[in-house]
C-alpha cells in the first residue's frame, strides 16, 4: 500500500534534506489480543488505523528500521508527532526513553542504538487509560465519562501524528524561537546538542545577511537579525521570512530552515491591533476531526482543505479547539495569512497534579508552534474544564488559572492569552464568553446588555435540565472595563436552515456594538454526533436557505432593526408599504461613501443581477471604520405575496455587503402544540 501522510511534517521548521518517514504499516499486539497490524499514523480507534476498537487501553507498535548508511557519522533523531497518551520507545529492546502526553511532539536521539545500513526493531509501548479525567485529552470520551461527556467524541489512543527519522550535524541546532514582533527585525533564540554544544558558532542567514552567535555554556544563543527593507506579515500580505541556520561546515554541517514573519498582535484597552491597525476577529471553531481518521487527517489535502474552505466563508481566524493542530496547517495557515486561536486539550477533572499535567504541555506548544506568525492567540482553559465548573466559588480553581495564564506568559510575551475560554476570567488578556441562545429577541437584547455593562451574566447550559448564569468575570477584582470583549462560541439551531438564519441574525447582533472586538462561530464542520457546522463532516455545504456565509462575515456588513421570527419567515407579509432602519458595520481601513439599495424579489432567490436595475429603494449613506452607522430608512411597497427583500450597499457600482429579509406567511402554534397558518 502507499504511504499515508508521506509528507515532511515539519516544513515551519525544515530538514527534509536528510529524513524518513515511518509511517505505513507497523505490527500492532493489543493487550490480550493477537497480533495484527496497524496503518500508522492514524488512532486505533479509526477505521483508517484498520484497527477499529475502541477502549483497548495498552499496546505495542513494531517496525523494522533502517537507517540509510549515507547517514553515517551523522546524529540520528526519532521524532514523533504525537502518542497518546504515555509512549515507552524502545530500539532493539534497549529503552530509549519514555514520552507523557497524548499531544505534544517529542523526540529521542537514537545515534547510540543503531548503525546505518543495519536493520534494528523499533518498538513502542502505548499506555492510553480510558479513564482520561485526570490527564489533558480535550473532548475525547472517556469512562468514567467527563461531566461534559455529551460534547465528546470518539478517543484517540495511540500514535496519531507522524513517525520519522532526521540525519542531524553531530552539534545540531535543537530548538529556534524567531520573533517578529518589532515590525523591523528578527530576535532569535535557541539551545544546541550533540558533541560540542558549548561555544558552538550559529550562522543565521536571512535574505543573503549572514549573522553568527556564539552559544554560552550551556549551548544557549540568542541574537538579533537585521533586515534591509522590513516587509510585515498580514492576512492581506502573508510574507514569510527563511531563516537559515548552521552548526559546522561543509557536507558535516548541521543544516535546518525556520519559518516566520513580522507581525505584532497586541491590546489597547479593548481593542485588538494587528500591525499597528484595528483588526476585528471574525473567526470560527474549527476541532479538527475527519470521519474515518479522528484527530488525524487523512491526508495533507484535507488537513489543509479545512483552512481554504473557512477563508470561503467569509472569516479570517480559526480557533482551532482543544488540540495542537500539525504543524503542516499552522504553516499553510501562515502562507495563506490565515489567524489562528491555538489552544492546548485540557483535563476534566481538578486535582493539582491534573493542572500540573496541563502546565507541563505549555513550552513543546510554545517551542513548537510559537514561531508562525499566524498564532494570534493563545488559549488555556475551556469553560473551567479541568476546574471543576468553579473558578468562583474555588480560590485553589481560581489560582490554577491565574498559574496557567503566568506560566504561558512567561514562555510568550508576544501574544494576548486566554486563561479560561468562556467566562469567570480571573486574569486574561481578552474577556471572551461562550452563549448559545435559540431566541432572536433575548440574543438582541442580552447582547445589547452585555455591551453597554448593564449586565456581565448569561446563561450557560449545562446540561439537558441544567442552566446557570455564567459572568464574563470570575473575580470581583477583575476590572470592568479596558479589556477587549469578544465573543468566542456561539450558534443556533436544529436543522441547517435554521442554523444559516441564526447565523445571519446572530452575527449582525454582534457586530451592531462596537464594544465587541470580535466573535468566533461553532462551527466550521459537524464532527460525530454534533452537527451544529456549516459543513457536514465530509465538508459539503448544508442548506443555507439562500445564505452566503461570507455576506456575514464580510469586513462590511449590513445591520437591519428588526427581530426576526423564524427560519424562513422573518417578517409576515407586510400588507401596506414597510419601513426598514438598515445600518452598517464597516472594518476598514477607510471611511467609504456608499449606497445602500433594496428590492423584493421571488421567495428563497439568490441577489440576481436584474434587482439592480429593478431598485426598489435606495439610500446614500457615509460610513466610518470601526463605527456603526446611523440607520437609514427605506420605505419599500407592499410585495403582492411572499417574497425575499435583498439589501446591498454599493461602492462605485459594486456590492461590498449582502443580506435579505424574508416575508412570508407567520404560523402560530394551536392550543394542541400543531402549527397552524
């Protein structure tokens, strides 16, 4: 068979000059069971695995190895992309070492244990307990099962990443932090390994500029590398920097290429600033599961497929939930000027040692993934997962948070941080809430509340008959105001038609209060049993009753004064002429001169070019960056039935924001609970 995934995992961080993949077929012997084989680099869970089963706990992977004689005289490095949950790697039956944590990669020098052009056995010992409430492991399910077991998913055991071998200089560079953050050069930071780490002589070359740093004693280095005409990183302009560096001389040399860009992302009181200028984050969730594979995608297409169809959509970020995504999507991301929210997966259940096992994941996510310039934020805790549902009522719940947050800010200066995604913030660079809410007319006025601090409280459901009211703060020291407010979970509604209305209802609530910096939908593609996507989870597009999803995630977009009143019928049919108020929320850089027009058309129809010329009401109107308009009013006749009221604003003849509003005939609910007309 071919092999799966055989691309270099780590083109962000590059030595595809000298490597091997392993992944491919391996023996597999599950604890009291007979030995079969497994396709890694997929869970054993999946189907793609060939594996298939669910709650088996332990393991042992087996592969013949190789290493090319050309490799000889150079250092040998088995790397892995992620094991869960505990990985006892072995050569030959000799330990090699041994791994915790199912997300973060790891790797062993293997020099001593085996000799180029001589097959030696690689074995690896898996230990994945199903009980996972005490260990970080996101949604996957787990028996006992998680108090948010609804939500969960299949497990993910075993080797879920990829499996290859690097030929390194025998003093190598080990790890490179590259910040870009000044806007106008590079500081770089490191550690080397191998024979002579001491003293070793680091030559970096970016753009033909040559720069060498001497590490210390302990084979540290750091240094700053200039740049002729500092070019900046944006998702308009996503301009990469290739780092070069190299440990030694001639064909012996240690050789790897680090990826990066300049690009500062920080808070003004509650703003958020990409470059020196406002960005509005309009982002969604993304949790990264296929069908047959899990947590691993089953191919590079799809893994980056993902990133293409959220720009389609209209947003600019993806907050990728509770998982270190593979380092081949952060790069894409980086290319394509994509925003990432990166987070870590998070235990479910508070002890010190499980908020300690969450910690000790913090600097491989920062070392591995804190060079892409397309990680804008950093996420911790999700919805006190981990914290017991309790960071008010619990001071030792509340000081794990806070330890969280300084823990991540002592790794990262560069980016905003999120303690615990959700509510009852403690200590967190951005005030983020998660609320769901079928109700048009209470998501209006909540968010209005929620804006203008007349309120701080929502309700959060917990459970199938478990509401409480939730706090954007978790602490009566926490301060109320300079702090930027954004939404990071929201979404409603059962079937996909009503899941598109709320989409364009919800989104214009949110975007009519400038207080907000920004919000995050769930979710880009239904995974399991949860099917609150805009994706199914083969990634096909659902019924939007005529909704593009990009019109409301547009930088501009129109806001109507009206609470809608369901899916498909925002209006009765108006029997005497209508007055609309439309405002618009506009994110660019500029101020910009426009006209808004409306015409009716036929019920459920696409904005056909023929409505602009059959106008029937239209408005001029000036609108200011960052400011929602004030309304206009459009005062439109009667249809002679129902009908779909198209709205666009125009720049010099072209449409830069799109919605509709559809009239139609209103049913009420008879006394039996049937719905009548």
């Amino acid at each position: 068979m071919s092999v799966p995934k055989p691309e270099y995992p780590r083109p962000d961080f590059d030595r595809s000059e000298r490597w091997l993949t392993l992944n491919g077929d391996w023996g597999f012997e599950p604890a009291g069971g007979e030995p079969t084989s497994i396709v890694v680099p997929f869970a054993w869970e999946t189907s793609a695995s060939t594996v298939h089963r669910t709650w088996l706990e332990s393991a042992v992977y087996r592969r013949a190895v190789t290493v090319p004689t050309e490799w000889n005289g150079s250092r040998v490095i088995l790397s892995f992309g992620a094991v869960h949950h505990v990985a006892r790697v072995l050569v030959d039956g000799q330990l090699v070492g041994v791994h915790t944590g199912g997300y973060t990669s790891f790797e062993f020098d293997i020099t001593e244990f085996v000799t180029p052009g001589e097959p030696a056995e690689l074995a690896v010992e898996v230990h994945a307990p199903a009980d996972k409430r005490a260990i970080p492991h996101g949604k996957q399910r787990s028996i006992p099962q998680d108090d948010y077991d609804g939500v969960s998913f299949t497990p993910t055991s075993g080797i879920w990443q990829s499996v290859w071998l690097e030929a390194r200089g025998r003093t190598y560079v080990a790890a490179a932090a590259v910040r870009g953050d000044s806007l106008t050069e590079f500081a770089v930071s490191g550690s080397v390994a191998g024979d002579a780490a001491a003293g070793a002589s680091v030559v970096v070359t970016v753009e033909g500029r040559q720069t060498t740093i001497v590490a210390d004693a302990d084979g540290r280095f750091e240094g700053i590398l200039a740049l002729e005409d500092p070019r900046l990183w944006s998702p308009a302009d996503p301009q990469l920097y290739s780092i070069k560096f190299r440990v030694g001389d001639g064909a012996a040399a240690d050789r790897v290429v680090a990826t990066a860009g300049l690009r500062s992302i920080e808070t003004r009181g509650e703003s958020l600033y990409l470059n020196g200028r406002r960005l509005y984050v309009r982002g969604v969730l993304d949790q990264g599961y296929w069908p047959e594979s899990g947590l691993t995608a089953p191919d590079d297409v799809s893994l980056v497929r993902d990133l293409d169809l959220a720009r389609e959509l209209g947003f600019n970020l993806v907050r990728k939930h509770l998982k270190f995504e593979e380092p081949r999507w952060l790069h894409e991301a980086d290319r394509m000027g994509m925003l990432v929210w990166a987070e870590p997966a998070c235990p479910s259940r508070f002890t010190p040692e499980a908020a300690q096992a969450f910690e000790e994941q913090l600097p491989d996510l920062v070392q591995r993934d804190g060079n892409h310039p397309s990680i804008v934020v950093w996420g911790l805790y999700n919805e006190e997962w981990g914290l017991d549902w309790d960071i008010p009522g619990s001071s030792e719940r509340a000081d794990a948070a806070v330890h969280a947050y300084e823990t991540m800010r002592a790794l990262d200066r560069s980016r905003p941080i999120v303690e615990n995604s959700g509510w009852s913030h403690v200590r967190t660079d951005l005030v983020d809430w998660h609320y769901y809410d079928e109700d048009p007319a209470k998501w209006a006025a909540n968010l209005a509340a929620l804006a203008s601090g007349e309120k701080e409280t929502f309700e959060v459901k917990l459970g199938p008959d478990f509401f409480v009211d939730k706090s954007f703060y978790g602490s009566a020291d926490f301060p109320r105001a300079g702090v930027p407010i954004l939404n990071s979970e929201f979404g409603a509604g059962f079937t996909s038609l009503e899941r598109a209305w709320h989409v364009r209802w919800q989104t214009q609530e949110i975007r009519r209060h400038d207080r907000f910096a920004g919000y995050v939908y769930t979710e880009l593609t239904d995974v399991e049993h949860e099917m609150a996507g805009l994706l199914d989870t083969e990634r096909r597009r659902k019924d939007w009753g005529g909704l593009n999803p990009a019109d409301s995630n547009a930088d501009t977009v129109l806001v109507v004064d009206l609470v809608p009143q369901r899916a498909g019928a925002d209006i009765p049919v108006p029997s005497e002429p209508l007055v609309l108020d439309v405002r618009v929320s506009h994110h660019g850089e500029t101020s910009i001169d426009a006209v808004l027009h409306a015409a009716w058309s036929a019920p459920g129809s696409p904005l056909p070019p023929a409505s602009r010329e059959a106008v029937d009401a239209r408005a001029p109107q000036t609108v200011e960056p960052f400011a929602v308009s004030e309304p206009v009013s459009l005062r439109l006749p009667a249809p002679s039935g129902p009908a779909r009221l198209h709205l666009w604003l125009e720049v010099d003849g072209r449409s830069i924001a799109h919605t509709f509003v559809d009239a139609a005939e209103i049913e009420q609910p008879n006394r039996r609970g049937a719905r009548t007309s």
